[in-house]
C-alpha cells in the first residue's frame, strides 16, 4: 500500500493533525506534516507514531546524519533570513517559515531521509 508522505493542512487545524497523526500511528509511517497559513508554512517530522523501541534506536543512530542532512539542505527551502530550523534531530525536525512550495518539498525530502533510514 502506498502511503502519503506527509500531509498539508492549515495550522491549528487539530482535527487534521490528530487524524493525520493516528493515521501514521496505524500504519507506521514518518509523521510529517506541512502547517500552512496565508503564504508561509512550517514543517514538521515527529517520531512519536513509531511504537517500537527499535525505531527510536534507529533514529537515535542516525542523529547526526539526520542533523547535517537538514542544515546541508535548508539553504534550497530558505526563501529569506526569517526561515529557520526551530529544532533539527532524530526524535524531531522543525522548520520554519517556508513558503509553502518550499515545505511541500522539504516535507518531500524529509520523508525521502527517514525511509531511507528505515529501508537500511
């Protein structure tokens, strides 16, 4: 079954986050999601659908390459100096800011990384 890679929805939208989030609970896959406003977005990944304590040592292991992967990439999504990396790592990445263009491929991206994590 294919899965989406992340889901866009306007920010404090809780009803989409919250289905969104059980949704990948259910089935296991990297919660992403693209919080949109007017013209700006933000991105985030959150580690907390994987329920097993082997997903979390896995992204723990990966953590400095989750790391480098985000700050080497942010310069492509970065539309101005108010863009930004709230937070970089395994257990969560957030950015900020973004057009939403630019979130949706980040977002794109992101899940791009942490399947591959995942696949290996």
């Amino acid at each position: 079954m294919q899965h989406p890679h992340f889901k866009a929805f306007k920010r404090g939208d809780i009803t989409a986050d919250n289905q969104w989030h059980h949704y990948c609970f259910n089935h296991q896959v990297p919660f992403i999601s693209v919080k949109y406003r007017t013209k700006l977005a933000d991105v985030e990944f959150d580690y907390i659908t994987y329920n097993t304590e082997e997903a979390d040592d896995l992204l723990m292991a990966n953590d400095e390459k989750i790391r480098q992967y985000i700050f080497d990439k942010f310069s492509d999504y970065a539309h101005n100096d108010r863009c930004y990396i709230a937070h970089a790592g395994w257990n969560i990445i957030l950015l900020k800011d973004l057009t939403i263009e630019s979130a949706n491929r980040a977002a794109e991206d992101i899940y791009g990384l942490i399947s591959s994590i995942f696949a290996n």
